[in-house]
C-alpha cells in the first residue's frame, strides 16, 4: 500500500490547469515534438532575469564539429577582480529533445542568483547522434573553456558542472570521464538536477509511483534506446553513470529529485554510493513533485526552498 500524494500547492495547480492527459510518444521525432513544445510553453512564463550580457562563442568537438557556447555574464561579474568560478550548464530534453534556447531561462536564473559567469554548451541529440557523441561535445566545451580560461576571466580549477534532468545524466557521465582521463585541473563540482542516470529504470502501470509520472517510462524507455539502443548487454558508464562500478574520486556533488519522479530511486542510490565511496555529497528528496516541478511551478513553496538550495550549492565551489 503506497501514500505517495502530491504536494498540496503543486495539486492545486495542475487541477486548476484541468489539462488532458499527455498523449504517449510513438517514437524519439514525436517525443522530441512534445517535449520541446512543452518546454517553450512553460518556460515562456519565467520572470526575465535582468542585468545579463550574452556572447557567443564556438568550440570544436572530438570529431571536428563546430557547437557554439553561450556565455552569460551577471553585471556583478564585471566588478570581481581576478580570474572567478564558472558554471557549465548541460540542459535536459530526455536525450531526444531540448536546446541551450529552450532552457536558457534557468540558466539565466542561476547567472543572476549566483553572480557567476554561466557556459550553457550545445550538444547533438539522440537518435541522429547516439552515445557517445553527445557526452564528447560536452566534454569537448569543459576541455574548451579550460584552455580559454584567461581570456574569460575564470579559474580553470573552479569550474562546476551544472545540468537538468538528462543533463544531469550527461554532466554526471562527464565527471566519470574526466577523473578517468585525468582532466586537469578537475571539475570542482557536479551539480545534478534530478539526473537521468540508468538506463535499467523500469516502472510498470502496477508501480504505485506509475500514475505521478510527467517523465513517464515509455518516454523514458525512448530515451535511453536513442541513445544507448536496444541492446543493454554493454552499456557504458559514461552513457548511464549508475553503472560506473567505483565512484571513488568523482568532485563534490549535489543532487535532488522529487519524490514522485521516475528518477527518484536512481538518484537516491547513486548518492548514497558516493557517500559510501567518501565522496562529499549533498542530497535532496522533495515529497510531493514529479518530475520537472521547479519549471511549471515556479511560485510554490516546494519550488523556492529547492531553488534556494541549488543557489547556494552553485555558489559554493
């Protein structure tokens, strides 16, 4: 018997919002579709975060292709003397879907809050570029922003690493990358907001978290199998961290997830085996939300203590 339930304000507003239920993608193009279409939507109603210059730049990745990177720069970055922490931000999509545009509002956010310069990196989605291209362009824009660290004002030994949901997952895969690699200086942190991190995760209509889920398993099935395919017999940590045997080494990390998320139990093991490796770790459990809450209800109570905690957590590295 389950008493998992919403969070009374975050019920409150999806009954007020009476939407029918999402029809379920058939494939990663209509999955891409919807979720883009949903993100643009939701995220065209942050509050403007005032105060924010943007440049672009470009980076090439391990196969010769040119991403661009987008810098965003808080006034108060401008008054700090000597080179400054920085943040990657890795944004989210389910492999499949998702642009540094469309969530540059939460990007915007964490420049504004924290003061620091945030790097929003492009990366080549899933299906038409499968593991490990993606994980390579973002490894290609840290390596980037590492070896152009004087000309931006940064501390190559303090840059965090900063990415949402799927993001989450490429930003953990990163880290895994470059303590093996020996990328040096190394990531000072790892940021990781409701991560996707398993590719195992299975939910049946019988699981009790199964009639919470905005992120669902049939999404989430898609998901993994653009990226990763059908075949799971060998499938690289740095695709789907959960499956890295040592944790050992990895930097400081922060993670939460909400209790209704299909995330929820991948997270809560993979934090608990970082601790367990000595890795120092900071985790949060919000009861009550589902998956990508904080984007759709910015004004809850649930969703400013979390916003909160992220900001402190970004600006301590």
């Amino acid at each position: 018997m389950s008493n998992l339930k919403y969070d009374p304000e975050f019920l409150k507003l999806i009954q007020a919002a009476n939407m029918p239920p999402a029809q379920e993608p058939t494939d990663a193009h209509h999955l891409r579709k919807a979720s883009d279409a949903l993100i643009a939507m939701i995220t065209s109603f942050f509050p403007p975060s005032p105060g924010l210059t943007e440049t672009t730049f470009s980076f090439t990745t391990a196969d010769g292709t040119s991403l661009p990177i987008y810098q965003l720069t808080p006034s108060t970055a401008k008054q700090q003397e000597g080179p400054q922490p920085a943040i990657i931000f890795i944004h989210g999509g389910g492999m499949v879907a998702g642009s540094v545009a469309l969530f540059k509002p939460s990007a915007e956010y964490y420049a504004a809050q924290t003061g620091l310069k945030v790097f929003c990196l492009s990366y080549r989605l899933a299906p038409e570029f499968p593991f490990p291209t993606p994980l390579e362009d973002i490894y290609s824009g840290v390596k980037w922003l590492q070896s152009h660290a004087a000309e931006h004002n940064i501390d190559p030994a303090r840059i965090a690493i900063c990415g949402t949901s799927a993001g989450g997952g490429l930003a953990a895969g990163v880290a895994l990358k470059a303590r093996d690699e020996g990328l040096n200086p190394p990531l000072a942190k790892q940021v990781l907001i409701y991560p996707m991190l398993d590719d195992r995760t299975t939910i049946g209509p019988e699981h009790p978290l199964s009639p919470f889920l905005t992120w669902t398993a049939r999404r989430n099935e898609i998901g993994w199998e653009s990226y990763v395919g059908k075949d799971r017999s060998n499938v690289s940590p740095y695709a789907a961290p959960a499956r890295a045997a040592d944790l050992s080494g990895l930097p400081r990390t922060f993670i939460d997830v909400g209790g209704l998320d299909i995330f929820r139990d991948e997270d809560c093991e993979f934090a608990a085996r970082l601790a367990k490796a000595n890795v120092d770790v900071e985790f949060h459990l919000y009861p009550g939300v589902p998956h990508g809450w904080d984007i759709s209800a910015r004004d809850i109570a649930v969703t400013k203590r979390a916003e909160q905690i992220r900001v402190a957590a970004l600006s301590d590295f």
